[in-house]
C-alpha cells in the first residue's frame, strides 16, 4: 500500500464537501498583541475550496492539511502565513500550495519558506502574470506559478520567464475563481498526482517531469499587442 500524500493548502478554508478530504486543519488570525490559533471557520471567500478543488480533482488519492489565514476581507499577513507553513511542516505535507502573494518581503516568511524546503517540502506558489513579482513566490527554491489560457485542464507550461516558472489551467468549477491562484493550484494538483504514482521522488525529480512533459515552452506570444 502507498503511503498516505499529504498536501498542505494555505489559503481561506475548504467547503464542507471536501471536509472528508481534509485530515487537519487550523486557523491563525491576528490579534492586537500577536496570533490566535483555533479551529477551523466556514470558508469565508471560496478561493481555499476552489483551490482545494483544483488539485483533488487532479489527484482523487491526496488528504489536505489546510492553514485557513484569510479573513471575510480577504485580508491576510506574514506572520499569518508564515505560522500556518510552519504548522503545515509539522503534519509531515509533501507539498504546500500558497496561492496568494504579499507586495513586501519579510524576514519570518522568508524563514518559513526556507525552513520547509530544508525539509524537502516542495512549494508551490502563485506569481502574477504581469507587473512586479510578490512573496512567497519570488524566494529561491518557492516554484513562481501563474495562469495560462493555453492549457487545458490536464495540460501545463513550463515559462522559464522573469514573471513565473511554470503555469497551468486557469478555469475553475468554482464562479469568479480564476487567474494565477487556479493555476498554481492547478500545477500543484499535476505534482501531487505525479508523487502520488512515485513517492520516492525527489523535489528535483518533480521539477525535471514537469519541464519534460510541459504542453507549451516559453510565455505565450501575444500578437497586435
């Protein structure tokens, strides 16, 4: 028998469909004098459940871990997301899929990112298609994944470009959920059903397939632009 994936998911929340999907979960909200941990709360926004939707429905066999971090607003922050990856490292994930981005750098993520990797956690993060990058994404050895409307639902790119180095699917299940967050989800649902059939695969292992089997190489053209 195969070892159990499990895939951790740093975003809104799930719904309470995916609930037998979901193996641990968390929330960490900020208080005036520091964070709050308690359990998890109804997706507020969607964006988590439409996530979580995108790589289970590329690999049935995965469980998540999820670190709910966004609010009603949809409003989050480093030390949020930072406490929430240093939580999903605890509950032995293979793979973290953060789709979401802060403008600024911040040492305690920059932290929390590194210390994952250390431990041979892949990151999987979501990179705006234009304009300046943002964090998690744009720290060394966090793969920067965006959208891209030439791929189909099982199909991804592999960049290689300043913006991002892969990108995926951008069409959802979910109403007004789309864009770099499904296609970041997306790719980490093609990574997660790839470990699922080879456990034993290196991050480096992951990362060659995915160059070797991307559908398109290098950004879309874009012509009368």
């Amino acid at each position: 028998m195969k070892p159990e994936l499990r895939i951790g998911v740093v975003d809104s929340g799930h719904s309470a469909a995916q609930r037998v999907q979901v193996i641990a979960g968390r929330r960490f909200s900020l208080l005036e004098d520091g964070l709050a941990e308690s359990d998890l709360r109804d997706d507020p926004l969607g964006h988590g459940s439409a996530v979580i939707e995108a790589i289970g429905r590329r690999a049935p066999a995965a469980v998540f871990c999820v670190g709910q971090v966004f609010d009603q607003r949809g409003v989050t922050s480093a030390l949020q997301i930072a406490s929430a990856i240093d939580w999903l490292v605890a509950q032995d994930v293979r793979l973290i899929n953060l789709s979401l981005g802060l403008r600024q750098d911040r040492s305690l993520l920059r932290e929390a990112c590194a210390a994952a990797v250390a431990r041979g956690i892949l990151l999987c993060a979501s990179s705006p298609a234009q304009g300046e990058g943002v964090y998690p994404a744009n720290y060394p050895q966090v793969l920067r994944v965006t959208g891209d409307a030439r791929c189909t639902e099982h199909e991804w790119s592999w960049l290689n470009s300043a913006q991002a180095d892969f990108a995926a699917c951008v069409h959802g299940t979910y109403p007004g959920q789309s864009g770099a967050s499904l296609g970041c989800a997306a790719l980490s649902g093609h990574i997660a059903s790839f470990l699922v059939a080879h456990p034993d695969a290196s991050n480096e292992h992951v990362i060659e397939w995915l160059r070797e089997n991307a559908r398109y190489r290098g950004p879309e053209r874009r012509f009368g632009a």
